[in-house]
C-alpha cells in the first residue's frame, strides 16, 4: 500500500471537512474567508488557529447556563422596566427608533431623572470613585477588564475592606485574563477582608485558547442601586496623568458617574454576569433595585443602556452605533483607539458622509498594535473618499470610545469599533439623549483634534503602493484580530 498517497488523501480530506464547518458554522462573511484563507494558506497552523479561536462553543456548552439564567432573570425585570420605558419614549420622540431598537432586542429601559458627569481621565474619574464608594450604605458591586495592583488598585481596595468592615457587601469580578496579575496577592487580600471576589471565566490551560478569546470587557461598579461608573478606564495608575509625575505616555480616556435610574441596567448586567462566574443566585429585589420614587431626583438626563457579548443573540452594541448614525443629519463624532469597523460600520459611514453629515474620526496616531494598525489604516482610503474626516490623535495614546451624533445622542462606554467587541466580548455602552451632555462630549472632541494631525486624502493615496499592498493584505484577517 502506497502509504504515502494515503496520508496525502487523508491530509486533503481533513482540509475539505475542516474548510466545510468553516462555511457551515461561521455566520460572519469576513471570518469565514479569513479562516479558509488561513487554513488552505498555512493547512497546519490554520486549522489549529480556527479550532482554537474561531470554533463558537457559545453556543454548544460555554454559555447555556448563563442564557438560560439571564433569561429567566429578564422574565422578572420585565415588568419591572418595559411598561414605564415605552411611556417615556413617547414622552421623548425624537430618538424613538434608537430606544425602541434597544428595549425591543434587549429589554433596555430609556430611563430619565438621571444625572451624569462626564469623567474624563484618571485623574478625574478615581477622586469621585474613591467618593462614592465611601458613601456606600448597603452594597458594592464591582466588575472590571483590567484592575492593577498598584497605587490606584491599592487605595480603592482599601476602601473595599473597610467598607465590609462597616457592614457593607461587597462584590468584586474581574477579567481572569485582563487582570491576571492579582490573582494571588491582591485577590487574597480581598477575600481576608471579607469582600466577595471571582474571576469572570477563570483561564485553565487546556481551555486557554478559547476562554482567551470572549473576554468580559465591561468596566462596572454599582453602589447602592443609585450610583454607578461606567466607561473605558480600567484600574491602573496608567490612566492617570499626574503633573507631578513624569509620564512617558499620556493616557486619554471617557468615563461616566450615573446616579439615578439608569443604574438599574447596569446592575441587572453585574447581577446576570456575577450569578454565572460565582455560581450565584442573586435575584431582584429593592435592595438591589430600590424604588426610585422615594429616591432623590438627580437630575433631568435621559439615559440607555446598550450591551451585548458571546451570550447575545444580536450584535446589540454595533446596532446601536448604526442607529445612531442613521439617524444622523448634521454630524457624527468618533473617538476609538481601535477601528476595524467591518462592512455594515463602513457602509453606514461612507453613506452618512456622502449624505452631507461631518463624519470625523478620531484615532491613536500610534496604537499598541502594529498588525492592528496596518489592519485599521487600509479603512481610511475608502472612508477619505466619500469625504469621512480622519484625525490622527498625537499628544499621548487616546484610549476613549465615544460618539456623537447631532448633539443629540452621546455615547461613552468600553466598546472599540472592531470585531473584537461587536462580537466576541462582553462590552457595555452608556447612551445619553441630552442636548447639552452632547454638546460637553463634542467640545472635548475638537479639543482633542487640536492635539490631532489631520489626514490629507490626496497624500494618503500617493503613499508607496507597497504598503497599501501590506495593510490590504492584513485586513484580510481583520476579522480575526
């Protein structure tokens, strides 16, 4: 038996089937090409790469319980949230589509009577969290991608123990990958303190491949049911820039303080994602979710959560961006440090643009990803074509994720505009439908482009053929970065 010929067929075969579950089990167009490039181009580490990261165990085994979990969790919010949202989008019509999308695919509630500070930086961001947490009276529930132990890390888990220590709960979930420094020191102090802590799907190696590849994203802390933060800025003395310090990087990012009934959503997703990692099973009730009636009323803003991850049946989050920009007539501001926008983000910008609304695009002149970078700038041609502003931010590393659409809709959270959290993460965005809250977020961003270098079109696409060959080949596999 010629054996030689027989492992040849059985080589082929295995390509074949491997190329078919490609086509068969990936709904993503650009994906699907991807791996059958990988895996026909480099058989070997092709096939190792898609079973690795591109087989969708979300919907075999890793998430059923979480689903099955959080939807009976979202039978009892139900009635709780949908009736008094529809009455207020009446009330509030003039972004009914972008809310009614929201409360239709997710259970979103438009809540109002909120008051929102716009936190922009570390070194904003940590004295008011450092406020609140010890304001706490009943409970605190904080989750994050990435928490260091270091100087910031330190102060806020002090205030953690001694929180628990004046009898109040505490619960903490972090990123197993994104924080996996304090998975000894840090995380054993907090349980000696009395604070709960899990990780949010804990890494092990035979599984490390997969679990690496759907991240918790999402950068929550909830005190009370009351007050909330939400945004970009993880835990870590790099999101601080201080004058005293000399820093070799200086960090650019959004967050938001929430006090009011836009907090509730924002437990419902800790509560949903904290009974799945620690096996709990937290239910509703007034002291998570207090009867805001007989709380003070903050303040007048409008506000909507959008959040998706691998558990979701829709990609609620890019959604939500489109719809924001349909809706668009005048204006549509961008800040991301990643922008692998994909078909749908890319056509909704060129037809905004080539429609006559300002589409400005604000990015890292310099991302922490070469291969990312040339992924993103093989974008801009297309987009600089059909009039799409492109800014180049140069004073440091802009790490923000915002929108604004016409001074009407903001949106600050933890989203890129990549694959990456269209898809695969876990990720949270905060919408406000508030003129002037829109209007302090669209000053922050022409303020940024005065530190920002503008992309000529006519340069850009008299750059060495050469490299426009490299980034478009790269973005073959944008998909998959």
């Amino acid at each position: 038996m010629n054996w030689v010929l027989v492992s040849e067929v059985i080589y082929i075969a295995i390509i074949i089937l491997v190329c078919l579950r490609i086509i068969y089990d990936t709904s993503n167009t650009a994906k699907t090409l991807a791996y059958l490039i990988s895996v026909i181009a480099f058989p070997i580490v092709g096939i190792l790469i898609y079973f690795a990261f591109g087989v969708n165990y979300r919907k075999r085994k890793m998430y059923n319980n979480k689903v099955i979990v959080d939807t009976a969790f979202r039978k009892i919010m139900q009635k709780r949230l949908v009736k008094q949202t529809e009455e207020k989008i009446k009330e509030n019509a003039e972004n009914r589509e972008l809310a009614y999308m929201l409360l239709n695919d997710t259970m979103s509630p438009l809540t109002s009577e909120n008051h929102v500070k716009l936190l922009m930086n570390g070194e904003n961001k940590f004295p008011e969290v450092l406020q609140a947490l010890k304001a706490a009276k009943d409970h605190i529930h904080v989750q994050y991608y990435i928490y260091e132990d270091d100087k910031i890390g330190g102060e806020i888990e002090e205030v953690l123990i001694q929180k628990v220590k004046e009898g109040v709960t505490v619960r903490f979930m972090y990123d197993d990958f994104g924080s996996h420094s304090i998975g000894k020191k840090l995380v054993h102090r907090l349980k000696k303190g009395g604070v709960l802590v899990f990780p949010f799907l804990k890494i092990h190696f035979i599984l490390f491949a997969n679990r690496i590849n759907y991240r918790n994203h999402r950068k929550i802390i909830v005190i009370d049911g009351y007050t909330s933060f939400v945004g970009g800025i993880n835990v870590s003395d790099r999101y601080i820039n201080s004058k005293e310090e000399k820093k070799k990087l200086y960090w650019r990012d959004a967050h938001l303080r929430i006090d009011g009934s836009g907090v509730q959503y924002l437990q419902y997703l800790f509560i949903c994602d904290w009974n799945f990692c620690a096996g709990d099973k937290l239910k509703p009730n007034e002291t998570f979710f207090p009867d805001l009636r007989d709380l003070p009323k903050p303040g007048k803003k409008l506000v909507q959560i959008a959040a998706s991850g691998p558990d979701s049946e829709t990609p609620t989050i890019l959604y939500s961006i489109l719809q924001a920009i349909n809706l668009a007539s005048k204006e549509v501001l961008i800040t991301s440090p990643y922008f692998i926008p994909g078909e749908s983000l890319m056509d909704a910008l060129i037809i905004a643009a080539l429609g006559g609304v300002s589409v400005k695009l604000l990015i890292p002149a310099v991302g922490d990803s070469r291969i990312v970078d040339m992924a993103a700038r093989s974008y801009y041609g297309d987009l600089l074509k059909a009039g799409v502003e492109i800014y180049l931010y140069t004073k440091g590393f802009n790490h923000a994720k915002t929108l604004v659409a016409d001074t009407n809709i903001a949106m600050v959270g933890t989203a890129n505009m990549d694959f990456r959290s269209f898809d695969l993460n876990f990720e949270v965005n905060a919408i406000v439908y508030d003129k002037a809250f829109a209007a302090e977020l669209r000053d922050v961003f022409y303020e940024d482009i005065k530190h920002s270098k503008k992309i000529n079109p006519t340069n850009w696409n008299d750059r060495p053929l050469y490299k426009q060959m490299v980034e478009k080949t790269v973005r073959l596999g944008s998909s998959l970065l």
